[in-house]
C-alpha cells in the first residue's frame, strides 16, 4: 500500500514514525506544507488504512522472536494461549517455516515458564536481540 504514496506522504509518515506527537503546522513546515494540507493527508491515510494507530513505542530490556511450528491443527486454541501473555508484543500467523512468529518481551524465568508451555503445541524456535539498530 506504501507504493500508492507520493514523496510528501512517505515524509510524513517517516515524521509521524519518529514522533507522532508533533503537530499538522510542525510537520508541514519540515515538508513545505501547511498544516492543514498536512491534517488532510494523514485523514486520508488513516481512512485508507495505511494508518492505523499512534503507539507509544517503549524501551524493553529484553526482545525476543519466536518462531512456532505447529504440530496440529489447532490454530483458534493456540491464538488463545497466546492472548494470556502480556510479554507478547505482536504475534503473526504466518506461512514458510513456521507457523506463527511473535515478538516478545520476557524476562529470562518468564522466558523459561513459556517455554515450558509453548512446547506443547509444537517445535519453536527462539532468537534474542542483543542491540537494536536505529536507521
């Protein structure tokens, strides 16, 4: 859906990215808009569906991806389990050599106690993030 966007809007969208908080004006004086053209933009962006949420986007201490092959069919059951976990940032259900993939933030005894549980439903695999890299 990106590539329906023109430059002004790929710059607003890397703005509101970085920090959501600033105003139509302050956006649309670092794109040569006004801010109502701004305002105007972002409405049909988010009525499009390219935008669907302002988030807060926090520092976890831990960052975990986790890779589950399922070995049943069991997939609404499963998608239950996994609401349970607050530690589960976003979870995606997913086709190649996994069936879902989620991104977590537990503690390494969290870590372990879901562990224990996830292995129930399948094999999986867990990769940790040891630095994040701003682009």
């Amino acid at each position: 859906m990106l590539s329906n966007q023109d430059p002004i809007d790929l710059k607003i969208l890397k703005i509101l990215k970085n920090d959501s908080r600033l105003s139509h004006k302050d956006i649309g004086e670092l794109v040569h808009r006004t801010g109502q053209a701004v305002g105007n933009r972002i409405a049909k962006m988010q009525n499009e569906g390219l935008i669907q949420k302002y988030t807060v986007d926090l520092n976890y201490e831990t960052t975990q991806f986790i890779r589950i092959m399922m070995e049943n069919n069991q997939f609404g059951q499963f998608e239950t389990f996994l609401a349970q976990f607050d530690q589960i940032e976003y979870a995606y259900k997913i086709c190649g050599s996994a069936c879902y993939m989620l991104t977590c933030h537990f503690h390494q005894r969290q870590l372990n106690d879901f562990i224990e549980q996830l292995s129930a439903w399948g094999q999986y695999s867990v990769d940790s993030v040891v630095k994040t890299i701003e682009l």
